[in-house]
C-alpha cells in the first residue's frame, strides 16, 4: 500500500489544498517499506494535481483538512482519504501501521469526531472504521 501524506517540515501540511510537499510510504503489513518525497506544485488545477498522485500510484492520503472538491477528485479517482489528522508525520505513520489513527492527540484542533467527517472519502481503512 502505498500512503501520501502532504508535509510541512516534519509536521503534517494543515490543509491538503494548498500542500507542495509531500511524502509517499510504501507499507506492507506493518513494515515500511520505502519513504519518498515529492513535489506537487499548487498551482496545478486539482485535477493535475490528482493525476500525479495517480501517475505515483498512491492508495490513501491521510491529512489535514481537504476542501470538500478536492476531496471528493481525490476520492473519486480510486484513492482513499483520511482527513482531519494532525501531528508528527513519523508518528501519523507509526499510528497508522498500528491502528491507532484514532487517538484523539492525531485529530486536528477544532475537528469534533462526533460529526462524522472521516467517513466522507473512505471506502475501506484497515484498521475498521471511526
């Protein structure tokens, strides 16, 4: 599986739309694989921009927040989407391999997992569902 997560030096990007910078991890079980980063520019059109995440055959995107448009091209383009993340992109992906995303310290300030937004652009995670 291959996982793309926008960053900002060693954080997660807090809005995905706006993201240059990002890091694809290869993982297999609970092994990573291989790590690279890439560039995107951001003033592409989203949907060049979801080509090329396409073009590197990436599987999920885990972020920040996601403009519902974008989103909904991401999702709608075969990959899927967990937004509303936030913390240390080495601990995201620990947290992710261990099926502990849901922990509240990886929630991105001001996002109330009562609403239910993570369900919007997931088809499967596996690790179940929030």
């Amino acid at each position: 599986m291959r996982v793309c997560l926008p960053i900002w030096g060693s954080q997660l990007s807090t809005v995905f739309d706006f993201a240059s910078r990002f890091l694809l991890v290869d993982i297999n079980g609970r092994k990573i694989l291989a790590k690279e980063y890439i560039h995107i520019d951001r003033d592409l059109p989203p949907v060049l921009r979801v080509a090329r995440l396409n073009q590197h055959k990436v599987d999920l995107v885990i972020c920040g927040a996601i403009s519902n448009p974008l989103g909904a091209m991401v999702f709608h383009s075969g990959i899927d989407v967990i937004p509303w993340v936030a913390g240390r992109v080495d601990e995201i992906i620990d947290a992710y391999i261990q099926n502990k995303l849901i922990a509240p310290r990886y929630a991105l300030p001001g996002y109330d997992r009562g609403v239910g937004h993570r369900h919007r652009y997931r088809r499967r995670f596996r690790g179940g569902l929030y």
